[in-house]
C-alpha cells in the first residue's frame, strides 16, 4: 500500500459533533448499538476520497438541528480530517520541489469541507523546534552532494577544502540542545547567506547551487517558524491528493437482484435525483456491468429482435399512400444471430471469470454464476457443488448474496483507484452463521495485509479480541449525538449496551482458548488485560515464546463472584489460576482481599510485578518499554507548565506515578480509563513495529522480563503442553 491512514476525525457530519481523533490500524473496527452514528462516521471518511467520485449532499450530510447555520458558511466547514503517513520516497520528491526537509513531510493531514475544498497540512511544520539530529543529519548529506557535484568539481582543490571546512563547521558548531530554536536557525542561515556573499558571489554557477542546496532549505525553516505551514500550489495539493488512498464503502443497500430490468436501469443512470438505498443500489449494478465489460445499452441491443420491419409509402408530398410490413431477410436475420450469439458469448465469459475469481475469496461452498439475456432482463444464477441446480441470486442466502455484491464493487473499484484503496464496510455479513461470521474476520485480516480496512458491527463474533487497540466503542449521548469511546470499562446503561459486544467477543474467545488447553491468568484491570496480550503477542511473534503455551488474561472487577469464575474455568493444573498483581496501593488493597479470601491457602499463585521489574513498587506499565510509553503520552499531554514527559522521565522510578503528577503539574485532568487508553496506544505502536511487511520485528529488552513473568505463568500447565 503506497500511502497509510494513522487516523482521522469527524465533525458536523450527521449525528456526529465531534468523534474525537480515531487512531486506526491495519483492520479497526467501530461497534456500537443500532443508530449510535458507526454508519455516519464511515460515510463522513468515504466521501473523504470516494473511489466511484461519490458526491457530498448537504442536505442529507449536514447535522439537522444546525443546517440553518449552511447558508452562512458556504459549506466552508471541514466534515472530516484524516493523517495519513506518506512513503519516503514521495515524501523526498515532494521536499525537492517545495525545498524543504523530506523528514517533515512523512505525515500529511488532508481535511475536507462541505463545498467539497480540500485542506492539507503538513503537522510536523507547526513544530516549535527543529530536532538538531535531524539538522546534523541533512547537513551531513548536503555536504555530500555538493562537495561531490558537478559544481563543486569545477573548482580548485583548496577552494573545495575551503567549504568543506565551512560545511563541518555548521554542524560543530551547533548547539549542543536536542531541539533547535528558531533563533539556532536564524543564526545559521545569516552564517550561510555571509558566506555565499562572501566567497561565492562572482561564481554564478556556485551561488547558485549553494543557494538552491544549501540557503533554501533553511530560509524554509525559518520561514515555518514564522507560518506554521507549508504554502501548497493547486498541483502539489492535487499530487497529494492522487496518492492518498481511495476509500471504497459498501453496505448491504448495494446487494443485487437477481433479475434486473436493463430499460430501467439505463434511464437511472443519467439520474442524479435517488436517495440513499437506490444510489447504492445503482452504484453495484454499474461495477457488474464494469465486471462483465459490457454496458446495458451493448447488452440490450444485441439481443433486439426485429422481427418484420413496417413499411410507409408516401407520396413527393409526404402524405401516406400506403403501409405494410415485410420481412428481416436473410441478412437481417444473420445480423441477429450473430450478435446473440456474440452476447451469449461475452455473458458465459464474464460467468467463468466470476465463478474463477469469486472461489478464491468465499470459503463457505464451491459456487458457479451464469449471466443470463433475456430481451430486456438480465439474470443472475447460482449454483454449487452441493446443490446443482442452479437458483436465482435472491433464492440463496442473505450472507451469500452480500459477499457476492461486495466481492463486486470491491474488486472493481480497487482497480480504478490502483490497488491503493482502504475499505469502510458497514454492518458486514450480519446475516452470517457464527462460524462463517468467524471466517469473514478471518479473511478481513487476510485483506488488510494489503488495504487497510475499517468496519462497523454489533456482532460478537466479528470483533476480533487480538486486535482490541483496534475497536473503538460508540453510543447516544444524553444530547443525542453520537459519542466515540475505547474506554471498556465505562459505566452506564448506554454504554454497556454498546461495549456488550466486545465483552462477549472476549467471553468467547476466553472459553473458546480455555478449550484449547490455555492457561487462564487473572488480572486486576482492562488496561492489564491489554498490556498482557501485548506482551504475547510480541514474544510470540518473535518466536520467544511457543504458541502451545498461550496464556488467557481474564480481567475481575472485584472478588465479589470471584469463586464461580474460578470454578468455571478449566482446572488444568489442579489449582487456582495465577494472579497478577501490582505492588503499588492498588495491587496490595487486591492482595490482602483475595488471601482473606478465596485465595487463603494459595499465596503462591499470587504474582506480583515487583518480580519482574526494576523499580518499584511496579505496575504493569513497568514492564513496557519506557521510551516508547513515554512518547505516546507526550503526544496525549503535551507540558503547558513544564517540559514535555518524556524529556522528564526518570527511568528508576515507576512510570505511572510519574504521568500523575506530571498531569497534576500541567493542570490536566486524567479520565478515569486514561490508563486503558495508553495501552491502546502502545498496542497500537507495536502492532505497527510487528506488521507483517516489516522485515524484523523490533528488540525490547524488556522482553526477558516478559518471558520470565510467562514462564511462572506457564509453570502450572500439564506437562504435554508446557515448555
């Protein structure tokens, strides 16, 4: 994939306020109850850059209960913003022609209003500094190039030595800061600019390069520390805008018929006045005929019978003398044939390219379509290896008939938008067996190795609980707009009932995963919980950990009901399942409480961190790569009193209490699952760090704490199963 989405927000779009910056992954998934607004958030991000050119409507896009603030602004709002991380080598081109750093156009945020205007903006020219790696780093390069070029080559030998003394003398004398100040790049641009007037001005040839080179690069700097932004031509927006990816979207509105009435499918499709359902309805039939490469118009003339042809005589004045009727003739009737013939061909052709490419993707049953002609109807059958007979698309199932619609407009429209494409799909497979639901997560995995994918569900079994940092939670709010959350434990009728899902998803696979001879480990929060399947996931897929040894991190809210969990889970080793406990208060209020209680007799299966970490009292964010955790919460937080967190990490204390007071000190107020949401972010980084295209996954030293932590964890299981 050339180009990849990191995140995007929605705003004034429908039922949607404000859905806060949604960070995606390679699939994510939105879930939530009926009419909570997943529909509106994918439609809002598809009208971003629709693959068939779908077209902003105001009137059914803009939120109601405001429209009448429209006419005031000309449809001038931004409905959707997106940040998308660009490929190095267009980042590269792209520097060379606005003469600034490629570093700083990795990421690009491209928003969209309602009058269809884009906005684009590059974030990392609003930094207020200039990393001094980074300069030293470009420095070094230009030296390079120019002491090398052509240009240079020219002079004499110590005219060359010349500047390349100058040239080192830029980067030695930087200050020795890690950020640079807009002054540091002040200075250094007036050392530049007297030493071109000064030792370069007669030679054209040499001004020149040194200032195309070497001037430009840091007067654009400058020149974003003053701005914030780059200035964009119309044909630097529109290159972006090409390579950006196209977003295909597809609801169950768009499932075909089986019999579709070609005169009245040609009329629609000069019409621009249909709602919702028929435009999707419309939208599939126009890629069925792009599959099969023919147009309705091609398909209904080349089965028109003639039949006998009526004939008028009229007079030299125009009047009818008489009328008649003769026949086609030999010719006629030759012409017919040949273009039936050439139709049914074209028809069994489109049918065994269908039935070819659609076995490689539904795995649920051997299927064959046939197109059928006739007159003015065009039929759709299907049969299999279990039933031959052959049925009309509507006679089978409904599962059936909306991957057979999908895999259409899928394949279809990924190829006019260059593969380059992500997938919005709203409600996918809702009609499907639990199993075949199973293998339709399974096969969306498959599909984001190369487009990334988003989707809406209330299922339990398409939420995938590996994939947890991935799920976003939406409801109602009390105003009746639509509310986007990753906080799993919320509280509230609402929000439970929009959660329930998730928490199914996990009952299932828990059980599911307990059948299979896991061992379930106890954990005394959501945000354990995730940093435990983290940690798996990586050792896993670094191959330090065997895959017959998977552990099962079970969240308890409290030890009220805690000895029916324990006795309904599998009893593998003829003992209590291990705990993992944090040393800080927290972990020791649950440490007393469950010796008092169920787990008097069984101290030893009572885990605590301390165990496994270098400082303490230890919390299971101690555990994770500092750095990395560290980051992530800068990006959340940034210091408005003091310096940023990670620069103020002391890495021999323990993390958490360190994020509390830095929030106390900057006057932010810490929601009551921010922890939750900083394991979805680290789980989101290393997913990222563990994609599949990366050619080595990377080394946290961290991770032998981890493998020692499961190997306690592991020791209770049978022998036939453990390491």
């Amino acid at each position: 994939m050339k180009t990849k989405l990191l995140q995007f927000q929605v705003t004034n779009f429908r039922s949607v306020l404000d859905s806060g910056v949604i960070t995606v992954n390679d699939y994510s998934c939105l879930v939530g109850t009926n009419e909570s607004g997943k529909t509106n958030l994918l439609v809002a991000l598809w009208k971003l850059n629709p693959a068939n050119g779908e077209a902003i409507a105001p009137l059914d896009d803009y939120p109601r209960k405001q429209f009448f603030n429209y006419d005031q602004t000309n449809g001038t709002e931004c409905f959707v913003r997106a940040t998308f991380a660009l490929q190095p080598a267009f980042a590269q081109r792209l520097a060379m022609e606005l003469r600034c750093d490629a570093s700083l156009l990795l990421t690009v945020s491209v928003s969209r209003q309602y009058n269809g205007d884009y906005q684009i903006h590059f974030p990392d020219t609003s930094r207020p500094t200039y990393a001094r790696s980074r300069m030293v780093a470009w420095l070094e390069e230009t030296a390079r190039t120019l002491l090398q070029g052509e240009v240079f080559g020219k002079e004499r030998e110590e005219s060359r030595a010349e500047w390349a003394a100058f040239l080192q003398m830029l980067i030695d004398e930087l200050p020795p800061r890690d950020e640079l100040s807009p002054t540091d790049c002040l200075l250094l641009l007036q050392t530049i600019d007297e030493q071109i007037t000064l030792k370069a001005a007669r030679k054209q040839s040499l001004k020149i390069a040194l200032d195309e080179r070497l001037k430009a690069p840091i007067e654009h700097i400058c020149l974003l520390f003053k701005t914030g932004k780059l200035s964009l031509s119309a044909e630097h927006k529109e290159l972006i805008l090409n390579e950006i990816p196209k977003f295909i979207y597809y609801s169950d509105y768009g499932n075909l018929d089986s019999e579709i009435y070609l005169p009245y499918i040609i009329h629609n499709f000069d019409r621009n006045d249909l709602g919702d359902k028929e435009r999707a309805k419309l939208r599939s039939l126009r890629v069925l005929f792009d599959f099969v490469r023919m147009k309705p118009e091609e398909i209904l003339e080349l089965g028109r019978e003639s039949g006998l042809t009526k004939v008028i005589a009229k007079d030299s004045y125009g009047r009818v003398e008489s009328t008649g009727y003769e026949e086609l003739g030999s010719e006629g009737l030759e012409r017919e044939r040949t273009n039936k013939k050439r139709r049914e061909i074209l028809l069994q052709s489109a049918s065994s390219r269908l039935t070819n490419d659609f076995r490689g993707w539904w795995k649920q049953g051997d299927y064959r379509f046939r197109f059928q002609a006739d007159g003015n109807h065009l039929r759709i059958w299907i049969s299999d290896d279990k039933r031959p007979e052959e049925i009309e698309l509507e006679g089978r199932s409904k599962g059936l008939q909306w991957f057979f619609s999908f895999f259409l407009v899928f394949m279809v429209e990924r190829q006019a938008a260059h593969a380059n494409c992500v997938l919005l799909l709203d409600e996918p497979g809702s009609s499907l067996h639990p199993i075949a639901q199973r293998d339709l997560l399974t096969f969306f995995q498959s599909l984001s190795v190369d487009n990334q994918l988003i989707y809406t569900t209330h299922s339990p079994f398409l939420v995938s609980t590996g994939n947890l940092g991935g799920i976003h939670i939406l409801h109602v709010g009390p105003d009746g707009n639509s509310v986007i959350s990753s906080d799993f434990r919320a509280s509230g009728r609402v929000v439970q009932e929009s959660i329930y899902p998730v928490q199914a998803a996990l009952g299932l696979t828990v059980a599911d995963a307990l059948l299979r001879g896991s061992q379930p480990v106890l954990v005394t929060s959501v945000a354990d919980q995730l940093y435990g399947h983290l940690m798996q996931h990586y050792l896993i897929r670094t191959g330090q950990y065997p895959l017959n040894t998977r552990l099962v991190f079970v969240p308890i809210e409290n030890t009220v009901g805690l000895q029916p969990l324990i006795n309904l889970l599998p009893n593998t080793s003829g003992d209590y399942p291990f705990v993992l406990i944090s040393a800080d208060s927290h972990g020791s209020d649950w440490h007393q409480k469950l010796i008092d209680g169920h787990y008097q007799g069984h101290q030893d299966r009572l885990i605590s961190l301390d165990n496994f970490s270098e400082v303490g009292p230890a919390t299971i964010e101690d555990l994770m790569p500092a750095q990395e955790l560290a980051l992530l919460f800068t990006k959340r937080y940034r210091g408005q009193h003091t310096d940023d967190f990670d620069d103020l990490l002391n890495p021999d204390l323990p993390i958490v209490p360190q994020m509390e007071a830095f929030a106390w000190q900057n006057k932010y107020v810490l929601s009551a699952d921010w922890r939750v949401e900083m394991a979805h972010a680290l789980t989101a980084f290393m997913e990222r760090q563990l994609n599949p295209a990366s050619r080595r996954a990377p080394n946290f030293r961290e991770s032998v704490q981890w493998t020692a932590l499961f190997e306690q964890c592991a020791d209770s299981l049978p022998t036939e199963v453990s390491r």
